[in-house]
C-alpha cells in the first residue's frame, strides 16, 4: 500500500462438499416415536465453509515492525456424524460454528545488534451451535433401537457454546556467534461456557419397532 512502509494480504474463500449415504434415508413417521424410511430422500451429509482474512504489516521505523493479522470463518456441517450409519438424518446435530473469529498483533524490534525484543498478543473466539435438524420439531423426543442402535426423531447431543482465549507473549533474545539465548513469558486466559439440551429432558429405547 505504502512503498517500503506498509504491506496488505487478503484471502478469501467459499467451499462446501456434501455426499449422499447410501442405505439410509430420511423418517416417514418423523414426529412419532416410529421409524419407516422414505424412500424417496436419501440422507446426505457433508460441510459449508466461508473465511476471509487480511495481514497488515507495518514497518513504523527503521527497526520496528508491527503485524496484524486477522480471520473471520463460519463452518456449518449438517446431519453432523450421519455418516456412522447409526442414525436418521433427524436423529444427529447439525453443527454451526459461526462465527469464529481470530486477531493477532505482533512488535519485532532489533534493540543491538545482538539483542531482539519480540512481543505479541492474540484472541480466539466465537460461537458454536449443534443444532436440530429442519425437520425436526421441539416436541420430538429422540428415540433408540437398541437392536439396531439406530436413532432417530432428535438427537441427544444438541448443545450452545461461547468461548474466548487471550495470549500474550514477549521474549529477549542474545544472539552472539553460534549461540543465542532467549528468554520471555507468556500469560493466558479463556473462557467457555455451554448449554446443552434434549427435547422434553428425555429420550426413549426401544427393543426393536412397532
């Protein structure tokens, strides 16, 4: 952007991939405590990813460098795990991780000849939701055959996640000849919290089907 002072990165990008599963199938009965397959939808999963970032790097003196960096993605998996085989597609979370976010600061600056100060900071975080699916309403009760250990109606891992992470760091570093010695810290600090939940606080096992 500014010769010999400031330079830009940027990416981004848009991808999914999604596959249909072969001998399993969405629930006809979908809200009863019965499973029929229809064979008219066969399940599918798969993955939706969307990110974009850009890198500033700043030269504000002759010896010091400063570098930001930062990152936004959101990444949706739907029918999450389906692929196991050992559920409807009614019967898994599909997870969305949207969004999460990263930010990274970072100072280079050569004291001596021999002496390299280096300190930096970053913060992770974002949101995280294994959801129900479309078809599926609050008031269905997820429901396991235990003889086939198939599930299906709703799923049982269905959850809300917020989470955060600060890092900083610093070193000084010796370097004279072959031999360098650095020394530095660090400090770290985070947080997540999570409300899981299933339809109607229960769920049901079946010895074979109705």
């Amino acid at each position: 952007i500014v010769r010999d002072r400031l330079w830009i990165f940027a990416d981004g990008r848009d991808w999914r991939s999604l596959s249909y599963l072969a001998g399993n199938y969405y629930n006809a009965r979908q809200g009863t405590l019965f499973s029929e397959p229809d064979l008219s939808r066969p399940a599918y999963a798969g993955t939706k990813n969307r990110s974009g970032g850009a890198r500033f790097t700043f030269q504000a003196s002759q010896k010091d460098k400063i570098a930001f960096t930062g990152n936004y993605e959101h990444t949706y998996n739907p029918y999450f795990s389906l692929d196991a085989g050992v559920s409807s597609p009614e019967g898994v979370a599909s997870h969305a991780y949207k969004p999460q976010k990263m930010a990274n600061v970072t100072w280079t600056r050569p004291m001596t000849n021999t002496l390299l100060l280096q300190v930096g900071a970053i913060k992770v975080g974002g949101h995280a939701g294994f959801n129900a699916s479309p078809e599926e309403r609050p008031s269905d009760i997820s429901v396991i055959n235990r003889l086939t250990n198939y599930r299906y109606n709703s799923p049982t891992g269905k959850l809300r996640r917020d989470f955060s992470q600060w890092n900083t760091t610093g070193s000084l570093s010796y370097v004279t000849g072959a031999h360098t010695l650095k020394l530095g810290g660090s400090y770290m600090v985070g947080y997540r919290r999570e409300q899981p939940f299933v339809n109607e606080n229960i769920s049901y096992t079946f010895a074979g089907t109705v």
